[in-house]
C-alpha cells in the first residue's frame, strides 16, 4: 500500500502538535496542584512576623503572617463588585502602619453595598491605636473585570482594582509589595469569608484530554483514508 507524502506529513504533524498541547496542559495542571499544596501548607504554617524590613512577594506570597501596627482610615479603599452570597458589595482595604515605620495594605473583609445609593458606605468600625492583625499575604486584595482604568486613590475612593505600587505612588506610603487578606477579628463588622484560591486544575485536565482526543481523531481519520486509499488501489478497473 503507499502512501502520499503530503497527507502523511500533515497528519504527522497535527498529531505531535496536539500531543505536545496535552502534555503542556498535563504540565501545567502539575503545577497548580504543587501550588495548592504549598498554599495549603503555607496557611497552616506558624504565622510571620512583618515589620518594616522589606519583604519580596515571591518569599510571602501565600504565607500565614502577622502585623503589629495601627490602620489608617483616611486613606481606605473600597473595591466594588465583590458579591457574597449573591449580595453585592465591597472589600475594605486600608493601609496598616506598622509600629516599628512602613505600611502595609490590609483587606479588612467585606462590607454590603447600599442598594438605594452605592456611594454611600454603611458604617463599620475601625479599632482606635495599635493592635495585632493576622492574615495571609497575596499579591493582591483580589481582581474583578473592568473597563478602562481605575479611578486615582487620592480623589475616588471606590473603585474597581488596586494596584499596591501605583497606590503607594498615589499616597506616599512605603508599602511592602503584598495585601494581608486579614483572618483575625477586630470586632469591625466585616465578613471575612475569604474564598479559596481557585486553581483551575480541572480545566486543565480537561484541555489535555481534548488534545488528546484530536490527536487520536487525526490518526484515525489517517488510516481510514490510507484504507480507502489502498481499496480503490486495488479495486478491479471496469
């Protein structure tokens, strides 16, 4: 039976192209599942200590960590669209001064939204002086969809995202480069019911099996070309 080249090469091809595509989703679906152990481990580790010394991200990420300092309440952000349990609302992120010099953010939790006026924040409390707050470091007080860009901290403080480097330009603060997303009760009203970080494992295993799937699709549509090729080869001419 032979063979045209062309066709043999193309299928070659899509079959090691959507091999490689299942293995890099596998990859890839490894390497979250490594981060959610490490994540696991990290929150159930004994909690850091943070102080003025800087921290890199990469180092404290994920970490269970502690701060000793005060809040300052002038400068809070309150980032929209972050529902619970279907209830819209914001999460309330205030820098934190620690008591040794530097800040650090803090998202406190979350508070409902005014139904009638979302301007208008429903009261919460703030502890007065210094206390001792607990948490997990993350590179952020979480991301939501926007469109075009945030407004400045310094004139709005209601806004979609925050970004930790552009706010500490915005006010002044040295920051360390990381949100504690706070854990400990203060007594403030807040809803702490972090959701768990999602990793997404599942679709890439999903994706994997799909390349997969062409993969065997394209050699199958290969041989049975190849046979119905060798069959008119060898059909009886009339």
């Amino acid at each position: 039976m032979k063979f045209r080249l062309v066709p043999v090469v193309l299928i070659l091809i899509v079959v090691a192209v959507t091999v490689r595509l299942g293995f890099w989703q596998r990859d890839r679906a490894h390497q979250k599942e490594a981060l959610q152990a490490h994540i696991m481990q990290f929150e159930h580790a004994p909690a850091q200590t943070i102080t003025a010394a800087p921290v890199a991200l990469k180092d404290i990420e994920f970490h269970r960590v502690r701060a000793l300092g005060s809040f300052v309440p002038e400068k809070v952000v309150y980032l929209d669209n972050r529902p619970y349990n279907d209830q819209p609302g914001f999460y309330v992120v205030m820098p934190f001064k620690l008591h040794d010099g530097g800040y650090v953010l803090v998202n406190r939790g979350w508070l409902p939204r005014n139904m009638n006026d979302r301007t208008e924040i429903k009261p919460f409390v703030t502890p007065k002086g210094e206390i001792e707050i607990e948490g997990i470091a993350r590179a952020d007080a979480s991301k939501a969809y926007e469109l075009g860009q945030g407004g400045s901290a310094a004139h709005q403080q209601i806004r979609q995202n925050l970004d930790v480097n552009a706010y500490a330009t915005e006010t002044g603060l040295t920051l360390q480069p990381f949100v504690i997303q706070q854990l400990s009760d203060d007594g403030d009203t807040l809803v702490r019911d972090w959701p768990v970080p999602a990793t997404g494992v599942e679709t890439n295993y999903g994706y994997m099996f799909q390349w997969w799937g062409m993969a065997a699709a394209a050699i199958g549509f290969g041989l049975y070309a190849a046979r119905r090729a060798a069959k008119k080869e060898h059909a009886p001419s009339a």
